[in-house]
C-alpha cells in the first residue's frame, strides 16, 4: 500500500553488522553479529543488564551504535532517523492515552500520518487481538491483559516490518503471561510480520521463539532453535540459563572415532564427538536432571550408558506431574533428577543410597568450565569465593 510509506505488508530480514555499544565508562554492547530472517518470530534472551534493551534502542533508532551497521530489508537503516524506521516498539510500559478510546488509542498514529481508512484499520487491528467488541471503551476499563493486547494492536496497525518487543509481558501475572504468550506467537504467525522480542524468561523465550539468542554481557553466547540449545548448550552459562544442568569435572581418557571417554572419580562418562566443543584434558560435560535415572542397585553395566554413584538423596520434592531429586555425589555439585510419577508416590526417599544412570548420548561437552565464575550472578559468585575461601582456611 502506497500510502504507508516506510510501513511494510509484510516483515523484513533484520541484520547487525558488528555492532558495539559503549557509553562513557561502559560498554554495553561488545560485538554483536546477528540476522533475523523476515517473518520470523526471534528471541533474545538474557540476565537483567545484558544489553537486551540497549540492543532495541540501537534498531529503532533510539541509540546510535558506536561500530557497526543495521540493516533492515536489506538496506542500510544505520543513519536514519527513528520515524523514518519500518519498525514499531512495545515497551513493558505500554502508556495508552488514558483520555481516548480504544479505537482512538490504536488508530491515532495512522490519523497522524494521514492515512486513509485509520479507522477501519484500527478495527481490523483490535479483531485481530480480539477486542474489538468493547473498542469504545477507556483504557482504565480493561484489564492489565487487555491494555497489553491494545498496545499490541497499536503497534501492529502500522504494519512495521519489524515489530520489537522489550518484555511486553512483564506485567501480567503467570497465567495471562502464558495466555498472552500464545496468543502473541498466533497473531506474529497471522499477520507474518518480523518479531524480535527482549526476555529474561527462558520459558517464554522456548515457547514463543522460532530462533532463541542467548545473550550474556553484551555478547550473544549461543543461538538456534529452542530445542536445539536446550539439547545442546556450549556453555556452562547457557547450560544454566536455559533449563537446569548438572555438570561434571571430567578428564578425557581416550575413546572410538565417534565417542570420547572421560574419568569423572573413577566413573567412566561418554559422550559423542559430534556433542562436544573439546576433547581433551580436563573438560566440563553435563546431562539435563530430566535425563537421569535413579537406582537403588548399581546398574549393570552397559556400553550406552554413563552411571555414577552411589550418592544420596538429600532432597525430594514432590511437583505432582514429577518429583525433583537432589542427590549429593562425591566430586560434584549436587545433581537434580526430575523422574516422571509414572506409580503413586516417589521412587525414592530422602538418605536412600542411589546410583544414577542416562544414555551417553544425551551427554553434552562444553566450551568453557564450571567454576568459571561467568556462569553465576555477582551475588552468588561472592558468596562462592566466600565459601571457597572459608574451605581453604
Ligand atoms: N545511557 C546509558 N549510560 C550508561 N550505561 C547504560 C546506559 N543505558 C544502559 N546502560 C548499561 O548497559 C547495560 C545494558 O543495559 P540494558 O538496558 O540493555 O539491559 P537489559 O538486558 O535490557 O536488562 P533488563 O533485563 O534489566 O532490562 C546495563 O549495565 C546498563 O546499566
Ligand atoms: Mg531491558
């Protein structure tokens, strides 16, 4: 349509060219190399002050990259003012004109621009978040929900190429959050506009994402479809940011052309070499807790299987579809293991002796190591140095 101008029918591949970002005294953005194919629902995901916002400032326009170049559909969007971007922003605080309608709120930017039809439009947009049937209501007449879903509306009704998204569900309880996530990720495929949403919710991320970025000090870490990183995390900071891990200190010892042998305490652990990011010396591997079965006899051995133990149970905790373990294994950190309650009851009890098995092939090799303190919060790797210091008193 002519008269959107900049605005688009459909979504635009989005690119980041080296980009940095550094305020005075402080680098937000370290290197980022990043293309969103047009269409796409793409998720970046990362710990609060991990340069998520800053990152959507810099492709709307708010803030300009200190190197780099940003690309929208293919051309250079770098030197352009924000208005002059095919991109719409909604913010966690989405500030709806409390003294206009509904049908006002969504359709004002059109009207702005002098767009025919603006309210035919916004008619269209508030079906689409389905609430068009009270669309001459205030907005301090709708639920936190439903202002969420106007802000929605007020966004995609210009048609950006590209919407951005920074937390637009942060203030909604559980339950709406996930209805929202659902319905958010059915209205991207409907109208097949570009989406790149900002969370620090790894489930919503996994959820709505075709394509999750994990992003950790200004710097994306690992990229690729949910299952995907979930399956295979190459470092220790995605292994926890994403899911639960439990991870292992292990020595390579040998192996076949397709599986390395490690030592952990005298247990053998193997994994694939196509599932590892090295193989050699003292490595880090884990196993999602989801993986991991409990025994209350040694297993027999077998060449598929990685077993440790004994160990103890040292927690149980019943969650109704499946109960959590904690097991405390000598030369490890505690190890979760989530056993579906297939029988009534748990398999196990607390102070049980158990040994844990899973399939070699689900072991995982990582990049970096556990200790690294990259993997912990400030607050936690405090107190870690704290406690490791008290041990080495
Ligand atoms: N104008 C600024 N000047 C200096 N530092 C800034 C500025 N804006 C952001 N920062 C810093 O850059 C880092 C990244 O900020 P950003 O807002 O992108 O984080 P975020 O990942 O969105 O975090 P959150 O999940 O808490 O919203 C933070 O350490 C922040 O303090
Ligand atoms: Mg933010």
């Amino acid at each position: 349509m002519a008269n959107l101008n900049s605005f688009a029918e459909s979504g635009a591949d989005l690119e980041l060219v080296g980009i940095q970002k550094r305020f005075p005294g402080f680098t937000a953005i370290e290197n980022v190399d990043l293309t969103i194919p047009a269409g796409s629902f793409f998720a970046l995901l990362g710990p609060s002050g991990c340069g998520k916002t800053t990152t959507l400032r810099l492709v709307a326009g708010l803030e300009d990259p200190t190197e780099g170049r940003i690309l929208i559909g293919g051309r250079d969007v770098t030197d352009l003012k924000p208005h002059k971007r095919p991109v719409n922003t909604v913010f966690q605080s989405y500030a709806l004109f409390p003294h206009m309608s509904i049908l006002e709120n969504v359709a004002f930017g059109l009207r702005r621009r002098k767009i025919d039809g603006a309210t035919e439009k916004a008619h269209e947009a508030l079906r689409l978040v389905e609430l068009d049937h009270i669309s001459d209501r205030k907005p301090a007449q709708l639920s936190g929900g439903q202002q969420q879903r106007v802000a929605l509306a007020r966004a995609v009704v210009n048609r950006p190429a590209l919407l951005l998204l920074d937390e637009p569900l942060g203030a909604l309880d559980l339950k709406l959050r996930r209805q929202m996530q659902q319905e958010l990720k059915q209205i991207q495929q409907e109208v097949g506009l570009t989406f790149l949403h900002v969370t620090h919710d790894q489930e919503e991320a996994m959820t709505m994402a075709d394509t999750v970025a994990v992003m950790n000090k200004g710097r994306i870490e690992q990229m690729g479809a949910p299952a995907e990183l979930y399956e295979l995390p190459r470092t220790v900071f995605v292994a926890n940011f994403l899911g639960q891990s439990n991870l292992f200190s292990v020595t390579v010892a040998g192996g076949t052309e397709t599986v390395l042998h490690t030592d952990f305490n005298g247990s053998r652990i193997s994994l694939l070499r196509s599932r590892t990011e090295r193989n050699a010396g003292e490595i880090t591997v884990g196993v999602r807790p989801e993986k991991l079965r409990l025994h209350r006899e040694p297993p027999a051995v077998d060449a598929g299987v990685n077993v440790v133990g004994p160990g103890r149970i040292t927690d149980v905790s019943f969650i109704g579809v499946s109960t959590q373990y904690t097991v405390s294994i000598p030369g490890s950190d505690d190890v979760q293991v989530f056993a579906q309650n297939v029988e009534a009851g748990p398999a196990a009890r607390e102070g049980d002796e158990v040994w844990l098995s899973w399939l070699a092939e689900h072991t995982f090799g990582l990049a970096d190591d556990r200790l690294d303190t990259g993997a912990l919060t400030a607050d936690l790797s405090t107190r870690a140095i704290a406690s490791q210091a008290a041990l080495a008193e």
